[in-house]
C-alpha cells in the first residue's frame, strides 16, 4: 500500500495484516506534519522523503525522494516542443506568496524583458508552461531554504526549456550538474543589497545564456527522464523494493478479521 500523506491508518493496517506499507512524503513537515512524524514512520518498510525523518525506531529502507512525478513520455513530449520555442522574453517569475525574496526579485527585474506571475504581482496566466516557453530564464525561489528541500520547480523549468536562476535547497549541485542552472547562493545572500542585481547582470552578460540553454538542449532530455520521471522518482524504487522483499520470501496475509 502507498500512502502519499501518513495517517492512523499506517498502524491500524500494520497491526491487522502482514503487509508492506510504502510511504511517500512529500512537502516541508510544516505543511504536512504526518508526513515526518517518527510515530507513523516506524510503521512503514519502505520511506522515501527529501531525508529521513524517522527515528531509530524505523527499521525499514529509506529512498531519498526528488519531486518531479511526470511520465517519462511526457517529459519528451513536452521538452522537445520547448526546445524549439520561440523566447522573446528574458525572465519569468511565478509567486502566489513571498516566504523570501520573490517581490525582491520582481523590483530587481524592473526595465528588463521580464514577465511577473501569481498572486503575488497580480497577474494571473492560464497556462504555466506556455509563460515558460516564451522567456529564457525563470527565477525560482522555494518555500523553504536549507540543504534538503528540493520541489519539482527546478526540472520543470528546465523541462519548459528555460534556464533556470535558483535560490532553495543549497545542495542542488549534488542532484543536478550545476551547468543546468545559475545558482543564487554563489552570488552571496540574494537579501543583501546588489546580489540580485548582481544575478541579473550575470544573466544578460553576452554568452551566458548560450551556454546554459546548448547544455539543456543537448542532455536535457535525458537528464530530466533519468533523475525525474515519474517511473524513476517514485514506482522504480517502490517496486523495486517489493521485488526484494518477495525474493526473500515476503507473503502477505491477513492476521486476523478487521474490527474497530
């Protein structure tokens, strides 16, 4: 059994039948606490999240999660139509809220070619992908900042195409080649004075842009449905851990009738 967001329900299938519960935790714990808590985790055989969250009680696999769930085929489709699209613009942003510097770098995109999306700006697009294909770089901040939490905004730009400038999971160059995206902590704190300036220049300087987008264009593709297919991200290690379990011998069965 999968379970997206952890419940009492964990326990109460554990303690009636010899069965293997796989969890997936998505999102920061402040947003979906079940998700984290070690009471429910040492239920699980099988927890993948951006780290461990269990305690020493958890005795069974864990499998760092990356969030992107889109199929394989839909990468392609997708990538290869954006890779070809036409750019007239030099930026993007998308902000529904500002947990950290997104008005900031809407203010540091004043005068340029720049398109600002969501709540936050007042300027509502129906289709996502279609702003992305139409801009060269877009700007991503996540919700949360330290060296663990990376969401699906990061290959999703790339799979629209654009170059993406980055300020969130501080390890992103482990997951992703940094020749992929621009990486706003190289530049120093993006709330000091002159950092997003900085960033921007860095963006218009003549080449910079090439650079980036020859290196999506040439392995993009591949990157994309090798690190974050939903076949790779979230079924593969899933199945391929049932797979094990059976091997050695796991069969499942109920332990007694279910009763409240």
């Amino acid at each position: 059994m999968i379970f997206w967001n952890l419940t009492d329900e964990v326990a109460r299938i554990k303690s009636r039948a010899n069965t293997l519960v796989c969890a997936v935790g998505v999102e920061p714990e402040w947003l979906w606490p079940r998700n984290y808590n070690p009471d429910f985790l040492r239920h699980c055989d099988f927890y993948s999240s951006y780290r461990n969250f269990a305690d020493d009680r958890f005795q069974g696999a864990f499998h760092p999660f990356v969030y992107f769930a889109d199929p394989a085929e839909k990468i392609r489709r997708v990538f290869r139509a954006a890779i070809a699209a036409e750019r007239p613009n030099d930026f993007v942003v998308f902000a529904r809220h500002d947990p950290n510097i997104r008005r900031r770098i809407g203010e540091a995109l004043g005068g340029q070619k720049a398109v600002l999306v969501g709540r936050l700006f007042g300027h509502h697009v129906a289709d996502k992908a279609a702003v992305q294909q139409s801009c060269r770089y877009e700007f991503i901040t996540e919700n949360v900042i330290n060296d663990w939490y990376m969401t699906e905004k990061l290959p999703q730009s790339l799979m629209a195409g654009c170059v993406p400038v980055y300020y969130g999971c501080r390890r992103a160059g482990d997951v992703l080649d940094s020749s992929f995206f621009i990486d706003m902590h190289a530049f120093g704190n993006p709330e000091d004075p002159g950092v997003l300036d900085a960033v921007v220049r860095h963006c218009l300087a003549p080449g910079t842009y090439e650079a980036y987008f020859d290196q999506i264009r040439r392995t993009g593709e591949q990157v994309l449905t090798e690190k974050y297919s939903l076949e790779k991200t979230v079924v593969g290690p899933i199945a391929e851990f049932i797979q094990r379990q059976a091997a050695n011998g796991f069969r499942p069965r109920r332990r007694r009738f279910w009763s409240r």
